[in-house]
C-alpha cells in the first residue's frame, strides 16, 4: 500500500431505522486517501458518467478516481479556484476561478483547456442546470451578488441575473423553469424563472440559519437546504419550510442521493456527516452520524455508485511568528496563521 493510497477504513455500526411499515438498517464504511498535492479546498464535484471527482486545490483542480483515490489528472491555472460543473451532453467542463473572475472551460475527456471565459468577481458556487442545459454560477459579488447562466456549448455568457444577497451559494434547477438559490447572508431562498432570467420570489428559511448547499427531487417536490445547526426542507409550490433536521456547524454544502432517499449534510466544525433518510415528502429521520475530518465541509455524491466524497488537507503546527514578511497563510474567517500541508484526504463514505 503506497503513502499516496494510504487508506483508513473505519466500519460503522448499522443504525436501524423503523418507517411506516418499513424495515430499514444502514451501515457506512470510510475510506480515506492521501491524494498528496499543494493548495487549501472549497468544492468536491463528482462527474456522474465517469465517477471522475474533481477537488479544487486553490490554484488547480485535481481529478481523482472515486473508488480508488487514484489521482487522474490536473487541470492548472485555476487561481481562487472554488468548484466544477459538467455538462456531459456538451463534453465541456467548467471551474469558477475568483483570484482572476474567470470561468475554465476544458474538455471532459482530455482535460484540456479550451478557454479562459471572462465572468466578473465573486465567482465560487457552480452547478449544471440540465433541464434547461445550462451552466449557472453563483457570484459573491459587489454591491449586489449575482447569478451567471453560460451556455455549455459556446461558453457563451447568456444571461445576469442581480440577487438580494452578496452571499449567494448553491443553486438547483427543477425541471419546470426554476432556478433556486441559497442565500447565505440573508437566510433565504430566491426563485429564478429561467425564460426572463429575473428573480420571481423570495422565501426566509428559519429556522435555518447560513444556507450554503442545496438540490432539489423531483419525485417529492422537494428542496433541501443545508444550514448551519439547522437544516430545512422547503415545498417549492408555496416555499413553505416544511420540515427542519438537526445538523453540526461549518455546513458549505449538501449531497442528495434520489434512489436511496438520503441528504448528506457535512459539519465542518464536528468532522463528520450527518446522513439522513427521507421518510416521505415531509417526514425525515436521521439514520448515521459519520466521522470523517475536522474541516472537511462540502460534500458531493455519486447517484450511480452511491458514494459520497469530500476533501480536506491536513496542516501541520503553524511556525511562530518571526515578525519578516514571509508569514504562513492566514485562515479564512479569522482563524489564524495555517501551518504546512502534511495530507491531502479524499474521503469516500460506501454504503
């Protein structure tokens, strides 16, 4: 076993779950591996046709195997680099690069740069509307953030759509010409109709508070938000909350697995995942809490495969202050100079 695939595996016990006239028992198994590589994390995104995870790196993306933490690939020249969205039908993918407000737009297959798409600041969340076969990005821009629709063909950007929030996060479209967004800063949720490209409705989240990662099913006609403590689900006909799940802290996005019903919800904060089953429309319960590490805060999930991934870099003591220019990294929201990288852990949850 190489250092690169050093793998920790942990068995959790199975954790029964009795629905209406259902039997249920789950059990999880993590696998950890040192990808290796330089550069902090925000976004995994898994590439459903291929199980292909794509880890940002802040200065490049890395391509990992999923089952086997096998690196694959790199695509360089990604500064601020915070996620990757796919367009399979296409063959394109794209990453959101803050440090210069642009948009990668590679091949799928090659990994090649195909070009550099000029977008604007704030770029960070990023995601593939196939419905409406469009690449949506979501902007932390100033004075007012914004959401981008790029056409996945061209790279073409096709529409700007002005939010409420400077703090926009995750986005999920549902099939009938919506777009829904988290707003992180003002606790709410903006409705996008995607034929005027204007924002229709806004609906507050509380109890949730910090709303950061979401999807929408389609069988239940349902949106799940992950929230810092407090998660909701939100009927999307009247954008009434209609159940709330309890949750860990630094919660930057979500995970949503439709055949087998389950939302991951990872806590930063705690190192772990809180998994839960969705019982029916508006009944869910909370069936595992899996470890997996302190920081390691946004999530992705393989429909297919059934695995969920993360990532977190592992930092060493950082050196004392020695009062020269030449200071360690500063972590972000005030938490201080950050030591060495001395691991890379790509986390994969199996069922």
């Amino acid at each position: 076993m190489t250092n690169r695939l050093l793998t920790v595996t942990a068995l959790l016990f199975a954790i029964s779950l009795v629905a209406p006239g259902v039997g249920y028992a789950q059990a999880f198994k993590v696998e950890k591996f040192d990808i290796k590589g330089d550069g902090g994390t925000d976004y995994v995104a898994v590439e459903a046709a291929t199980g292909r995870v794509f880890v940002s790196r802040s200065t490049h993306m890395m391509v990992v195997e999923g089952a086997t933490g096998k690196v694959l690939g790199d695509i360089q020249n990604t500064p601020g680099v915070h996620g990757a969205g796919f367009s399979t039908k296409a063959g394109h993918g794209f990453t959101t690069n803050s440090g210069d407000q642009t948009v990668t737009m590679f091949d799928l297959k090659t990994l090649a740069v195909i070009k550099q798409i000029k977008v604007g600041p704030g770029l960070d969340g990023i995601m593939y509307d196939e419905p409406d076969d469009k690449i949506i990005l979501t902007n932390h821009s100033r004075p007012i953030g914004t959401l981008t629709a790029i056409d996945p063909n061209s790279g073409d950007v096709v529409a700007t759509v002005e939010l409420e929030d400077t703090a926009p996060e995750g986005a999920a479209a549902d099939g009938k010409g919506h777009i829904f967004v988290n707003n992180e800063g003002k606790n709410t949720i903006q409705v996008i109709d995607v034929k005027t490209w204007k924002a229709t409705a806004s609906w507050p989240l509380a109890p949730c508070e910090g709303p950061t990662g979401i999807a929408y099913d389609k069988a239940s006609n349902r949106i799940f938000s992950g929230c810092n403590n407090t998660s909701v689900v939100v009927d999307p006909d009247t954008g009434k909350i209609v159940a709330s799940i309890k949750n860990g802290t630094r919660v930057d996005a979500l995970g949503w697995d439709p055949s087998k019903k389950m939302i991951y919800i990872p806590n930063g904060g705690q190192g772990n995942v809180t998994v839960v089953h969705q019982d029916s429309p508006d009944k869910y319960t909370t069936v595992a809490t899996v470890d997996t590490f302190a920081g390691a805060k946004t999530i992705t999930v393989d429909p297919g495969t059934h695995n969920a991934y993360l990532f977190q870099p592992e930092r060493g003591p950082a050196a004392p202050p020695s009062g020269d220019a030449s200071q360690p990294p500063m972590g972000g929201r005030g938490r201080g100079p950050m030591g060495p990288i001395v691991a890379s852990w790509f986390i994969v949850i199996k069922q």
